[in-house]
C-alpha cells in the first residue's frame, strides 16, 4: 500500500487526504495547530466563541456538483443550512442599501432608493441573473480533461465570459462609481481594494442569490471537525501539534518531512497542503522556485494578498433588541477614520451571530468587525515590538468599539473587546505569507492562474490547497486536495474513486 504524507491539516490536507483513504491509500496529515482545520476555524474567548473564517460557503445549494463533494467529505451532510435574507446592508448618507437573497426584491429596492440608477441597476441585476446558473466544473481538473469535456466545460463559461469581457478591466470602484446612490456607491466600492476586478462581484452575488453561497450552522471549526472526523472513520491518521519544518530530499525524491521536534515521517508521496510561499521558500529553500509564483510575490500592487484585522465584540443583549427592528445581520457604514496598519478606514462592517446563539453567553450577542489589510498595513503591523503590538491591538478595538456605540448609543456600555486578530496573528498560526487569508486577489492588471501542483525537479512532491487556483477559499481547497488524489491515481494508473 502506497504511504502518502500529507503537511497541513486545513480543508486542502483534509479533503486530500480523506480521497487518498478512500482510493486505497495509506495516509498521515501532519497539521502545526491543536486542532484540524487550518484557517477554517473558530475559538473561544470569555465564554464566546469566534467565528475565524466562514462569511459564507460556495456548494451549499443541494444537487449541485460541489454541494455533493462537500456532502462526500462529511462537512456537510445532515448539517442545517441558514440562508440569510440579505447578505449586506450599506448606509451612507440616510440610505440604506441591502444585497437581498431574492434578487427580484434587490432590483426593485435598489430602484425605489435610486430611480435615476434604474437603468443601470436592471442592467446590473440581468448580468447577475445571466450567472446564476454558472458553476465552475469540479469534477475534474482542466490539466485530466478530454477534447470534449474541454469542448463541454468552455461552452458552460459562456455566461461567465461575457460578464468577465465587460467588467474585467474595471475597478470594484469604478462600477461602483456608476451608481448615483450613496449607499451603493459608497458601500459597494468599499468592499475590496481598489485594484480589485469588478466582475467578481458579479459571481458572489449570483452565487448568493441562487442559494449557493450561505452558512452552514455551526461554523467554520465545526465544518473542519466533521471533516477530520469522516478522515479518521475512513482509517487517516490526523497528527496535530505537528509542525513541519524541513525536507530530507536526495535527488528528485522526498523521503521524509522532518517536523520541529525532529520526527522523521516517511511516505512514498507528499502533498504540501499549505501555503506557497512557506513551501518554496521555507521548505525547498528557495531552490525549487516557480516563476509564476515568484512573478506574484513580487508584485504586490498587481497581485495584491488580502488579510485582514478581525475584531471580536461581545454585546450584553440581543441583536434583535437594538432599535426598532433590530440591526441587519452584515451591516456596512461609514465612521469617523480610525488608522488600522497603514491605512485610514473610513467604513466597518459589523456581522452578528444572532444565528448562532450559542457562540455566546445566554442574553448576549457575538460581534464580529473585518477590517481588509493589505501590502503596507502588513508592513506597519510587522514592524511593531511586542509591546507596540499589544498596544496598538487594544487601541484599534477600543476605537472600533467607540465608532460602533456613536452610530448605536443604545449599545454604549454594553460592548466588551474579546479578541483581536491581526495580519501578523494568520502568519503566526498558520504560516500565512504576509498574513493572508487567501491567494493572490483578481486585479484589473493581474492575470487569472491555474497551477497543477506539480513541481519541478521534484517526482514524488506536489502542492495542494487554494494557491493552487487564486483567490482561493474554502471550495477551491476543497477541490484542490480531491485533485491531488485524482491526479496520483492516474500516475499510478488506478482508478480514482469517490
């Protein structure tokens, strides 16, 4: 039986290694942290616990091709799906704008709050609807795809072209620049960096409004323990607190990954489910660089990482209770600037966890703020000492606290800071290069990747994970680690089985 061993016990690792158990495969996923899960995570803080990672979840409409690897993996199978009404609501100006689930009620409320938009906005809401029947094929990778599933999967994207011909070359504040409304204007190009490619834009919405991106209950380190735990009903072996910290390689083979206690794990395969920068140059040192990624690194402006600074509020009371209908679940407005790493933030997004009332206190509500980082607010929040570091932690919540209470002052003196989470805290954890969450983010200048894995110099040694196919997430770890599998099968010349 053929040993593969597999580094880092995130989606990507788990999903690798629950097909390489069920394609006959010895497997051993070597994860650094306590718990599986990589940066789909969650943990506790003053009786709360804090959701790290799902906004929502591409796959999670039933019968759909990715919904059924999901199920296949054990995250989501028999798990309660919350389909919120609306996925974000922006105010500017005494306007209130809400991205409804139901994208008839999106088009006619944005219309009513925007008539001089009108024209715009069904158009806007047709290329959106023109989408909503899209899915990027999962089954197979395109590298393992015949003529004419070639042929198949190109016809499919025809939707998906045309909107990425028409708004590709624009700015997420450029389209949002058309609109005439505040709220729309403001909140929608405020969402990204300005670099980012505005189609995309298209794809989340269409994904929402089809039921297909939602939230499974429980969170995000539910969905990761569900996971391990069909891995290790399948005969994996799950290593945690296990971090690796080099190769032994003689000539083009691997034969062991050392960790930092200094075990020595052999395997006849390894698959890097991690992130790629701590592959290349951490683990291979540097001599086994790709030029597609070193072009990438390099070029932050035109391939921008996003990070982010998470703050964690507790709230003595319900959501539900604030005002005269409660606070939207996913609310963007605009404050007073506060300086978070290099940058002036003009805007917060607070998310709540009404929907999942025992990530809090009885009587009380989690609070979550995400505030996106990118290439120098990493440099600012890096060049901190310690000390520098805990303070500016604990003045960037208080101020977000105090920008929260001036827009509500129902909630003054109710808020309490639980957490702050910043780009320096995804490098620390989880080896994220400069601390991002996901891989290189769509720019109007960047060009769109696809990586097979595959390694030159190296026959018994491949990457996996959300690098593999910027900007990541949790579906394409997904995919990704099922296509490592999928791709030494056929090497092998088995057959691959689900």
């Amino acid at each position: 039986m053929k040993k593969i061993t597999i580094i880092g016990g995130g989606i990507g690792g788990l999903s690798a290694g629950i097909y390489a158990q069920l394609n006959g495969f010895d497997s051993v996923i070597l994860e650094k942290l306590s718990q599986p899960g990589g940066q789909c995570t969650g943990w506790d803080r003053k009786g709360y616990h804090i959701d790290g990672c799902i906004h929502w979840l591409s796959g999670t409409k039933p019968g759909s091709e990715l919904n059924r690897i999901w199920k296949e993996v054990g995250a989501l199978e028999g798990v309660e799906i919350i389909h919120p009404d609306s996925f974000m609501c922006f105010e500017q100006d005494g306007q209130h704008a809400e991205i409804f689930r139901d994208l008839d009620k999106l088009e006619r409320s944005w219309c009513e709050l925007a008539p001089d938009d009108a024209e715009f906005i069904r158009e806007f809401c047709r290329d959106v609807r023109s989408l909503q029947g899209f899915a990027m094929p999962v089954d197979k990778p395109s590298d393992m795809m015949g003529p004419l599933e070639r042929i198949r999967m190109l016809l499919s994207m025809k939707e998906a072209g045309r909107v990425l011909g028409k708004y590709g070359k624009m700015s997420l504040p450029q389209l949002a620049g058309r609109f005439g409304s505040p709220a729309l204007r403001e909140g929608l190009g405020s969402m990204a960096p300005k670099e980012y490619n505005a189609a995309m834009i298209f794809f989340a919405i269409a994904g929402f409004t089809n039921d297909d991106a939602s939230i499974p209950a429980g969170g995000s380190l539910a969905l990761a323990r569900r996971m391990a735990e069909r891995y290790r009903q399948l005969g994996g072996r799950l290593e945690t607190g296990c971090e690796v910290a080099e190769l032994e390689i003689s000539g083009r083979q691997v034969n062991a990954v050392i960790d930092k206690k200094g075990r020595r794990w052999d395997g006849d395969h390894f698959i890097a489910a991690c992130d790629a920068h701590f592959v290349y140059h951490t683990l291979l040192q540097g001599r086994y660089n790709d030029k597609a990624y070193e072009k990438r690194f390099r070029q932050p402006d035109r391939y921008p990482l996003a990070s982010e600074v998470m703050v964690a509020v507790g709230f003595k009371g319900l959501m539900s209770e604030v005002g005269d209908t409660g606070i939207p679940w996913s609310l963007n407005f605009p404050i007073d600037p506060i300086t978070v790493g290099a940058s002036p933030i003009e805007r917060l997004t607070l998310k709540h966890f009404s929907h999942e009332p025992e990530f809090a206190p009885p009587g009380h509500s989690l609070l979550v703020f995400d505030i996106n980082q990118f290439h120098t607010d990493y440099d600012a929040w890096a060049a901190m000492d310690t000390r520098s570091y805990k303070s500016e932690k604990q003045r960037v919540g208080q101020a977000v606290i105090a920008a929260t209470e001036k827009r509500f002052p129902e909630l003054r003196g109710r808020l309490e800071l639980l957490d702050v989470a910043t780009p320096r805290t995804y490098q620390r954890y989880c080896n994220a290069w400069r601390g991002a969450f996901m891989a290189f983010f769509p720019s109007v200048q960047g060009k769109m990747m696809e990586h097979n894995g595959r390694i030159k110099g190296l026959n018994n040694f491949v990457l996996s994970g959300q690098w593999l196919q910027p900007p990541g997430g949790l579906p394409i770890a997904l995919t990704t680690g099922r296509n490592s599998i999928m791709r030494l099968c056929r090497q092998l010349r088995k057959p691959f089985k689900s």
